[in-house]
C-alpha cells in the first residue's frame, strides 16, 4: 500500500506531499496539479530499474527533463513510500506474516538519479542507506537471521534499493540461502508495489465495431499506445477472460447503467464488445461503439478493474466523465466495494461533487472509515500548487465544506436571480 508521495520542484509543484489513504480523492481547479501526481507515480513504474527517469515509456510520455522541472537549475525530487503485509511463506522461513515497511526519496539532475536515501523496516530492524552524487554513503547494516546476520548493501535503485551481499555467523549453506532469499524478497517491497499499479487515463472508449484478437493476454495496459491498440487490448483482454470477467463486468455495468456486455469471437478471429439493455424485454445487442459514450467508455474503468489482484493500486483520471449523476454515485459505490471486499487502494482525480458526495455517503453509512479516505483540494497560488488535506467527521461531512463547489453554485444562483430580476 502506498502511504506516502513528495515532490519537489517537480511540473507545478515547488513542495507537496500527499498521504493517500485507502481512497484517495484529488481535486480543485483546472491545472493545479492533480494529474500531477498520478504521472509522477506511474513515472516511477515506468522507471523501474534504471538509472535515470524513464520520461517516455509504456504509460506515460513527459516530455524531456525541462519539461517535468519546476525550476530550471535545482535538483528535482521525488519521495514514496509504503507498506506491505508479507503472509507466512515457507520458502521464506517466517513462522508468522510480517509488516515491511518503505521509505525511499531520489534526487535528480535533469532526469539522472543522483542522490538516493532509503528506509526499510522488517520488523523491528531498520536497513538505512544512502547515495549522494551516485557515490554510498554510510555505514553497514545487516539483518538477523538463523544464529547470524544477513548483510546488506544499498543499491541505486527505486525499486530494489537494497540487497543482501553476505551472511555473518551462519554455519548452514541451506540456512545463508534461505537468508539471502528473505532478504532480497523483503528489499523488492517497492517493486512488488509499482508493479500493482493500474493506470485509467481520461481518454478511453471503444471506437471501432470490431477488433482482431490479440496473441497476448494484457495484465497492465499501455496507454501510450496508439489509441487503437490501447482499445484492442481492452477488447482481447475481455475475450480471453471472459469466463471470469464477464460475469462480473456485466453485473457493475447493469448496476451502473442498465446494460449487459459480453464479447464473443467470431470465426474471423474478431472480437466485439456487444451491449444489451437490462431493464427492457424487448432488446438487442448493440455494438458497444454505436452504444452511448458513457457505457461505452466505462469499460476502460471496469475492465482493469476486475481483473486487478487484491491489493493492487488504482489510479484513474475523473471516472465521471460522460455519466449521468446517478450513474457516477452507482460507479463510486463500487469503488469503495472493491477497496473495501478486495483491500485495493484507488487514487482518483475528479471535478465531481457526486463523486465525492458518494464517499462522504460511504462514510456516514459506515460503508469505509474516515481513516480510509482522503480528500485533498488542489490549488495554484503564483507559480507553484499546493494540496490541502480536507477534514472529514465519522458523518461524512466535510469541515468547511468543498472548496469550489459551493461557490461556483452560489454564483450561478446569483446570476440566475439577477437575471430574473432584469426581467421584471
């Protein structure tokens, strides 16, 4: 679970930090960060284990270096981290499940990680390292294990910043093996938690009435793909595990809309995404892409949606666009099923009051604890963004109420009063 994000000098931001929750909510004006932070996060899955960031990759294009600074001549830096239960696994040796814990900030020059310092606590053991300039710094740390200690080294990595190098005091070589595996299973904790990450952009839909079965079953879709492609993953995606997901992306888009899907391959090796009303006896199937664009592009929500392991991270850009209110409350309502049935963590962006409305409901209904959601509210002051946390009570009530919103709604009644009292 991701439990923390900072950047520095990072696009619009001079300094945030952002400690998402079980669901997280961005929001606030246009341009005040809140896509923001969800690149700087799929910037960091795109990386992977390079030494230097990945600015143009499967799941985000950022331009060049100039382009993700704030400020030309300072070191830009980006900070995670986060926790993850470890279940009882023998091949590990543990005898009961164990939290690690993570903590990692880089530094860079342009795109080069330059500086790296990294936490990680197994247990009541602390590993701890540093580089700056490319260059380690400090001193040895080990973990004990067996009779002895596993020693460590830190490594100039985001996603594996350490690994074991040696054992201390270990007789067995069955005992040391087992060690080294411990420890470099606990040290990819970062790895195992990007890789969880599924990205929903805001540009999605199917636009053709078929497309040609793909050779390869999609578990994280790229979406700097041409558009075409992206939509016929989604598509073979949906064939091949149709058997398991079918089922339940049909009963989401009945409780959403009040349509069935189902993807049949015909001879021709061509998938189509066939739509049927739900609440009608008399109904047809209709091709998804001649289907209204609301249904239509709900799919790129639902889809990655279930087929994501328990555990794993969402990210999504604004899930209301092309819905009707009640069909955005109906989609939030499942959001917080799956956070709450399969332990998933969505991070979402949105102008939406109904969808933020559908949480705070989900909070006073006790559907999802307070401690499970944040709101924050985004906002640019000059040059720079800032994100302020929202207080939320055990009834679903925001202290101070949404910034924005209101407002925008108190303005329109004033006009609309004005105007009629123009007319007489």
């Amino acid at each position: 679970m991701l439990t923390s994000i900072d950047l520095e000098n990072f696009k619009v931001f001079s300094s945030v930090q952002v400690n998402p929750k079980q669901i997280t909510v961005l929001t606030g004006p246009n341009s005040s960060g809140k896509s923001t932070i969800i690149q700087a996060l799929i910037l960091l899955k795109q990386t992977g284990d390079n030494p230097s960031l990945q600015l143009t990759g499967p799941y985000v294009n950022m331009g060049s270096s100039i382009d993700i600074m704030h400020s030309t001549g300072k070191l830009t830096s980006i900070g995670f981290s986060g926790e993850e239960v470890v279940k009882n696994q023998e091949f590990l040796g543990l005898g009961k499940s164990k939290k690690v814990f993570f903590s990692v900030k880089a530094g860079f020059s342009q795109h080069n990680l330059m500086n790296l310092k990294s936490e990680l606590f197994l247990g009541e053991e602390l590993i701890e390292g540093e580089y700056r300039n490319r260059k380690s710094i400090g001193s040895e740390t080990s973990v004990s294990w067996a009779n002895g200690r596993i020693l460590t080294q830190p490594q100039l990595n985001l996603h594996q910043p350490f690994s074991a190098r040696g054992a201390s005091g270990i007789t067995s070589s069955e005992e040391s093996s087992m060690g080294f595996e411990y420890v470099n299973y606990m040290c990819n904790a970062p790895r195992r938690m990007f890789e969880s990450m599924e990205f929903i952009p805001s540009n999605r839909g199917f636009s053709s009435p078929e497309y040609p079965l793909g050779d390869d079953l999609i578990d994280h879709f790229q979406i700097t793909k041409p558009m075409y492609d992206y939509e016929r993953d989604m598509a073979t995606t949906m064939a091949y595990r149709r058997d398991e997901l079918e089922e339940k992306i049909s009963g989401w888009m009945s409780e959403i809309t009040g349509i069935s899907v189902r993807s049949p391959v015909r001879q021709n090796k061509k998938v189509q995404i066939l739509a049927r009303r739900t609440k009608t006896k008399e109904s047809k199937d209709i091709r998804i892409a001649f289907e209204g664009f609301g249904s239509n592009q709900l799919l790129f929500i639902l889809i990655p949606l279930a087929q994501s392991r328990n555990n794993s991270i969402i990210l999504m850009e604004e899930p209301e666009l092309h819905l009707h209110p009640k069909a955005q409350a109906r989609l939030t309502n499942i959001l917080l099923r799956e956070c709450k049935e399969h332990s998933k963590q969505i991070v979402l962006t949105t102008h939406s009051e109904h969808i933020i409305a559908s949480i705070l409901t989900g909070v006073a209904e006790n559907i999802i604890s307070t401690d499970d959601v944040a709101i924050y509210y985004l906002k640019k002051r000059g040059a720079s963004a800032n994100a302020k946390l929202l207080k939320i009570d055990s009834q679903g009530r925001v202290r101070g109420g949404l910034p924005g919103f209101f407002d925008a709604n108190i303005e329109e009644a004033e006009r609309h009063i004005k105007a009629l009292e123009m007319r007489g």
